[in-house]
C-alpha cells in the first residue's frame, strides 16, 4: 500500500526534503507498522532538514525524531494491531526512519504502548 512520507536526500546543494509517495516495500527494518498520527517538529528535526549539523547519518532518510501511532501489523508477541504506541530517539532522524510519514516500521523493543485514555494526540501534544 502506498502512503507519502517527507523525505531527505543528499544533493550537492546540501541536504533537501521532498514530498513523496513510498510503498510498503520502502518501509524500515523492524518487526512492527505502525500508522503514523502526529509527528512533532522539535531542535533535532530543524538540524537535520536544514543541514545546519550532521545529524542524519544515511541518505535518503525520513526524517522525524518521534511518534505517535497505531499499530497495523506485527510480528512481535509484545504488540497486536490496534494497539497505541510512542516512540521516541534510538537513533530516529539519523540511522532509520521515522515519523515524517504515514506509516513507518520499527523494532519492538522501541516502542511503547500507551495505557488506555491517553491517545495519540494527547501524547504527542504533551510537555
């Protein structure tokens, strides 16, 4: 199934962000897909999409430090689809991809799962 993501890409003006339709044989390494809800845009993300420090280490990449999400599919025992979960660094933004998209695929031992009544949009609006 296709969704769009924005990603980023290594040119000889630096480093550019695009709009782009991906399918899901483009998605990361990990054993759980996760719809992504929110995504938010903090320090870390400015310095990687700018170009302003190395952080993104491998080309192209999704960038997005965090998320937010629904899990759609898993081969993990520790998630089932329909679960809410979070996540957050372990080398999102730099190494793999991640939030700036609509679905993304990680490995379990990142995630977590929300406890009931707090859902994906109070969790990625909390300070």
């Amino acid at each position: 199934m296709r969704f769009r993501a924005i990603r980023a890409s290594r040119t000889d003006a630096g480093v550019t962000t695009e709009l782009v339709m991906l399918d899901d044989s483009d998605l990361d390494v990990g054993e759980v897909t996760v719809r992504v809800d929110y995504s938010t845009i903090n320090y870390k993300d400015g310095l990687a999409i700018t170009n302003a420090s190395p952080v993104i280490r491998r080309f192209p990449l999704i960038p997005g430090i965090d998320l937010a999400g629904v899990v759609k599919a898993s081969d993990s025992a520790e998630f089932a689809a329909g679960d809410t979960v979070v996540l957050n660094g372990w080398g999102l933004s730099q190494t793999h991809d991640d939030g700036f998209a609509q679905k993304a695929r990680v490995p379990a031992d990142w995630l977590i799962k929300l406890p009931a009544g707090i859902n994906t949009l109070l969790i990625s609006t909390w300070n």
